[in-house]
C-alpha cells in the first residue's frame, strides 16, 4: 500500500474515497454523484475527474462510468484504511458512539502520519471491521470481504445478522442505537409491506426480539449475513 511520502492532496484522496464508495455499493460514479456527495458543483467534480485521470487514478468506461484504476483502488483503500482505523480507536479508546466518529475522521486522516495509524491498528488489535462494520483494507491493500445481502433485498421467513450499516448519516445512526438495532444482532424479516411500504423485522434474540417496521432508508443500508 502507498507509504506517506507518496500520498496526493486532500482533495484527491476525498474524491477516491468516495469513488471508491459509490463502486463498493453498486451505485453509478458520474460527475453528478461525486458533485452530489462531495457538496461540489458538477462543473467542479468534472474537473477532478479530469485530473485524476490525467494522473492514472481514474479511467472512463463507456456505459458504466467512472472507475478506479489499480493504482488509484490502492490509493483509496490506503485513505480508507486510515479513516476506519480512526473510527476504531475514536470508539474503543476515547469513548466515541459511533454516530460521532465519521467527521472527525475526515479531518484526521489527512493529517496523521502512516506510524501513527500502524500504532493504532496494533493497539487495537489490527481489527478488519470499524464501528460501523466497514472492512478495514489490510497494509498491503487487500480487503476481507463478506458475503451479505442488503435488508431490502431479503424476503420474508429470512434470518440472519446484521453485520455492515452503509450509511453515517448522524441521525439514522442514533434512530438505530435508540431501537438496539446495531452490529451482531440477529434479525429477522417478517414481512414486506406492499406499495413500497416499510419491511417490518424482529431484531435481538427469539426470547426478547423487539418487531420494527423500517423505511426504504433505514432498508438499505444494513447489510446482513444470512444464516
């Protein structure tokens, strides 16, 4: 993975972050999304894509879009690295909750230096998950998938366990810790409403599982491992 010394501006590492998030998703990468989730104008977001692909970081592929070279994938897993890791050490050492940690790990992982992110992950135990259940790329770049569904994709009867939150949204964060909807908790659909009506879970184990009838939202973005 790239070391300090060659590590680009801010503004480049943010814009392959969130490539790379888009793509982790599924969703398309055009100038419009980036615009949209760097708070960018598009004319702006165009830009950069012009410059990150004039630099080998991003290529233009006719119908699908925006999409990371290698180079520039191992650039963005080396951010996220830093960023996730941050995320971790903010909750399991300084008392964060984890609707807390994701701006202030936006300011920080620019500035730290790669020692420094090496102590933390081993203070921590080189942990492959932050807080929200993210995968944290390995030195090398290499990440630890797992297989999951979306909520919104499981039928019901389907039991499993909630293993990713894709959204750092505040508020949708603390509208789940409110419900004890969290990391590791078994979850159960129930049934799915019809005409775009909430999904409606049991969450927590069988004897004290608490029903929860969740939005399109809140549906897709836990990820769930099925049992």
């Amino acid at each position: 993975m790239p070391d300090g010394t060659n590590r680009r501006s801010s503004s480049i590492e943010d814009y392959l972050r969130v490539i790379y998030g888009l793509a982790e998703r599924g969703e398309p990468v055009t100038n419009t999304s980036l615009a949209s989730r760097l708070e960018v104008s598009p004319s702006s977001a165009s830009g950069m894509v012009t410059k990150l692909s004039q630099q080998g970081l991003v290529a233009h592929v006719p119908y699908r879009g925006i999409e990371l070279t290698g180079e520039g994938r191992l650039l963005a897993r080396a951010v996220l690295r830093r960023h996730r890791l941050i995320e971790s050490y903010l909750v399991s050492e300084l008392g964060y909750t984890w609707d807390e940690v994701h701006v202030e790990a936006d300011q920080l992982e620019h500035a730290v230096s790669d020692r420094l992110i090496e102590r933390i992950a081993a203070k921590l135990g080189n942990p492959v998950r932050d807080p929200h259940g993210d995968p944290i790329p390995a030195m090398d770049g290499s990440v630890e998938e797992l297989p999951t569904h979306l909520l919104d994709e499981l039928e019901p009867g389907t039991v499993g366990e909630i293993v990713r939150v894709w959204d750092t949204d505040p508020e949708l964060l603390r509208y789940l810790s409110e419900r004890a909807i969290g990391l590791g908790e078994r979850i159960e659909v129930v049934e799915r409403q019809p005409f775009g009506g909430p999904i409606v879970v049991r969450v927590g184990s069988p004897a004290q599982a608490a029903t929860h009838a969740l939005g399109k939202e809140i549906a897709q973005a836990l990820s769930v491992a099925v049992r």
